[in-house]
C-alpha cells in the first residue's frame, strides 16, 4: 500500500484508510464480529488509518470499543482518529443538531476515547462539527493542551470553511480537514485552495457516495428502516433514476481498465492531489479488498476528463437535509 503524508506535522498513513461509521449506525444493524473481520483485512492488505468517533457510539463508545477491539494486537502499526464536538447526553434523535465543544467536553471526550479505544493517546483528534457557540481559539488551544500533555498528536477539523480553518491553524497547526467528498460531492474543492496554502492534508469522508458508487444501490424505502439512504435526497425517485445512470456511464469505464466502479471512484479521488486520503467503509472484507486495490489503479488526463463530463458538478440530490447541512466560514 503506497502512504502518504496530511499536513506538515508529520502524519503518515496509508494512500486509502478505513471510515467505521457504518459499523455501528446509519446503514442498518451491524455485526461486531464482522466489522473486526473488515478491519483486520483491511490492515492485512496496508491499511494504517482508521476512521472512528464518540458520535458513531451514540455516546457509549460501542464504535470506538470495536476498533479498539480490533486493532489491539498492532496498534502500534496504525493510526487512529476519533472526534468530539456533538451533545451525547441528549436522545439519539436530537444529537446530530446539538454541539458541544466546550473546553472541558473535548477533555472529556479524550479521556472517554482513550479509555474505548484501550490506547495511551489519540493520534488524530478531530472537531467533529464547528460549534458556534464555542470559539474556534478555544477549541484549538484545547487540543494543544491534549497535545503537549501526550494524550493526543494530530488536530484535525471536519466540515470546517477556510476563516475557521485559518484562526485554528494560528493556535495549533491543523494537520487535516475532513469533510464528505466524491464524485456526488464536490463541493469542498472550494476550501483546496486554504488547505494548500497551510499545508493541511484532506480526509475524504463517504468517497463512495454513501454505497451508490458501487452499482449496488437500491431505491429508497428498499433498506432496513434505520438505514440512513431511505431518507438520502440521492435515492428519492428523479434524483436515484439520474445517480444509477451516471454510475452506469462510470461503470463503462471502469470495466474498460478491468476495475470495478468504486476502483475508479477511489482512484479519481486519489488523483485529485497527493495529499488526499479517502476513508471508505464497509462490512465486507472482499469490499475491503476491492476498496484496497484503487490505489494501484492510475487515470490518465483522458479518463480523468471523462469522469468528468459525466459528474462534472456532482450527484443528483443535496447530501443532507437543512437539519445537518454544515455552514462553512
């Protein structure tokens, strides 16, 4: 597995990592025994980065407790992210429009994750969501504190907008912004141009927009009933009809170079700048496989120009309801 390298402090991980998010909410009941199979597969073909948060337990670590769980025997070979930043004493419907950075949440939060996680310190510690109510020097000089006292290594940022970005970076260096991006979504390109000129790498959050890049998507109302795409403006009827034939047009391609469609996905995503990593996540170790093998996949000018014209501006459909759509500052 090639690695690359996320901002200027020195954080090196592998070219693709792993996002848990789907282990444990969003995508329907999942299987314990199964996500540590995807994990440790994953680190069996390269995978050093690991993708987790407080918010993907629903406040009881059940997230966090798996991938520590799963890591254990080679912690030290892998890096692990979690996140802070959402309210989790409310009810699980009210958490995702609820923010709590506070100073004395985020030290919570990193005592709770340590102790999930069964680590001494927490490589990459993430803002999981900007809170308006907490300015972002606070939270930056938070982490630092976590940081000189080794209970933390990297700052990291999510869904943050370049002024943000820029008055975090001033009290402690941000190693990488993470926010959703992939041929659906493509929005962020916006935010590139702040994280070069900083020297911030970029995590790309549902690079497979969510499962539909991988020809298996299914219309809304034809998944379990706690899984998040039956509510997605993606898989609603007129917008799910349009994302099944761009991927199509995708798949075409792909096929072409004897790769499947979220190969060429990944790859595109890879292409975009040498210090981008994608965090796709799956329940499947042979999708884990799959997912892997993207970064040995190479797009010339032509084929990148091809993906183009067919998603030049994105998917069909917002990514989030008005109730969780970030505001980028």
């Amino acid at each position: 597995m090639q690695r690359r390298t996320l901002g200027s402090q020195g954080l090196e991980v592998s070219a693709i990592g792993y996002g848990t998010m789907g282990l444990t909410m969003s995508y329907g009941p999942g299987d314990t025994e199964q996500g540590i199979a995807a994990i440790q597969r994953a680190h069996d073909l390269g995978v050093t980065f690991f993708d987790t948060a407080e918010f993907y337990g629903w406040g009881t670590g059940s997230n966090e407790k798996l991938l520590g769980q799963a890591v254990k025997n080679f912690r030290e070979e892998v890096v692990l992210a979690t996140k802070f930043g959402f309210d989790m004493s409310l009810p699980p419907e009210e958490i995702g429009v609820a923010l709590d950075s506070r100073p004395e949440n985020i030290r919570k939060v990193a005592d709770n994750s340590l102790r999930y996680l069964g680590v001494d310190h927490i490589d990459v510690f993430y803002q999981h969501r900007v809170d308006p109510e907490v300015p972002i020097e606070d939270v930056a000089g938070t982490v630092k504190e976590l940081i000189d006292a080794g209970k933390v290594k990297y700052f990291g940022l999510s869904e943050a907008g370049p002024e943000t970005v820029r008055r975090a970076h001033a009290v402690q260096p941000v190693s990488v912004l993470q926010t959703e991006y992939s041929l659906f979504e493509r929005d962020i390109e916006q935010v590139f141009p702040t994280l070069d000129a900083l020297g911030i790498g970029f995590v790309a959050y549902a690079p497979l927009g969510r499962g539909f890049i991988t020809g298996d998507a299914k219309p809304a109302g034809h998944y379990d009933a706690t899984d998040m795409r039956n509510v997605d403006a993606r898989w609603q009827p007129g917008n799910f009809e349009k994302n099944v034939e761009a991927v199509r047009q995708l798949a075409d391609l792909a096929a072409a170079k004897g790769a499947s469609v979220s190969q060429l996905a990944l790859a595109w995503l890879l292409a975009q700048g040498e210090h981008k990593v994608p965090i796709p996540g799956t329940r499947s170790p042979q999708r884990v496989e799959e997912n892997t093998r993207a970064a040995d996949l190479t797009l010339s000018e032509a084929e990148l120009a091809a993906i183009n014209d067919i998603l030049p501006h994105g998917g069909y459909g917002a990514r989030y309801g008005e109730d969780y759509a970030p505001t980028w500052v």
